[in-house]
C-alpha cells in the first residue's frame, strides 16, 4: 500500500464527526499540485486548508463549503502554487502513532502546507466572501 493509501484507509476508519479526511485530502490535493491540474481542484483544496486553518472549520464543514462552491458554474481565481509546499509531508504524518499523536501530525500537516500557500489568501477568502461561506 503506498502513503496516500495507507493515510486514507487511516483517515476513513476513524468514522469520526469531524470528518478529518478531507483535511488530509485536501492537504495532499495542495502539496502535490500542478499547473496542469484543474483550477477546481487547486480551488477546492486551498478553500479546504483555509477554512480549516484560518476559521476552525471540521472536515464535514469543510465538505458542505465544497458542495456549495460546486452548485455555481463560476470562474476559479488565479492560484500561485510554490515551490516549496511546507517542510511536513506525509510521510511525517504516518510516522506518528495511530490515534491522537497521528491526528495531531494531519493537522499540522495542514498547516504546514496552508502557510507555503499563504500568498493565495486574498484570492480564496474573496471567493468565500462571494459564495457567502465563512
């Protein structure tokens, strides 16, 4: 089983409220991003670590902002992807322990890669505010 495998089987096993999936989707979908991905799927991943990182949101919150960017047929913003995507990879993830030491990591994890994505920031919370999310 590769990382993103193992991560993922961790991730849906927990069946936890919170939904901290989508923070690992999400976090993954932007660490390994590139110019020949789709704007939606940039879009989506970013909207996910800022809404997560810079509003508190849960993964199930998450995931509803998602369904209801999807409902609009609208333009994506210009997203900067850079070359460094945080110091924390997966790999750092599932070193940690199964339980709350491996949660602990995704969440940081998360935040790893929202701050080399930080830039994008103005252009995300611009499109929330125009979608009335967050």
């Amino acid at each position: 089983m590769n990382s993103i495998d193992e991560l993922f089987a961790y991730t849906l096993s927990l069946g936890d409220t919170t939904f901290i999936h989508q923070h690992a989707v999400d976090t993954h979908a932007a660490q390994n991003a590139t110019a020949g991905m789709k704007p939606i799927g940039i879009t989506f991943a970013l909207v996910g670590l800022y809404l997560h990182n810079e509003k508190g949101f849960t993964g199930r919150e998450v995931q509803r902002a998602h369904m209801k960017l999807a409902q609009r047929k609208q333009p994506w913003p210009e997203l900067t992807l850079p070359a460094n995507r945080g110091a924390m990879t997966i790999e750092d993830v599932l070193a940690a322990p199964e339980g709350e030491q491996r949660d602990a990591a995704i969440h940081a994890w998360c935040a790893a890669v929202w701050s080399a994505f930080r830039d994008n920031e103005p252009r995300i919370a611009g499109l929330l505010r125009r979608n009335g999310i967050g």
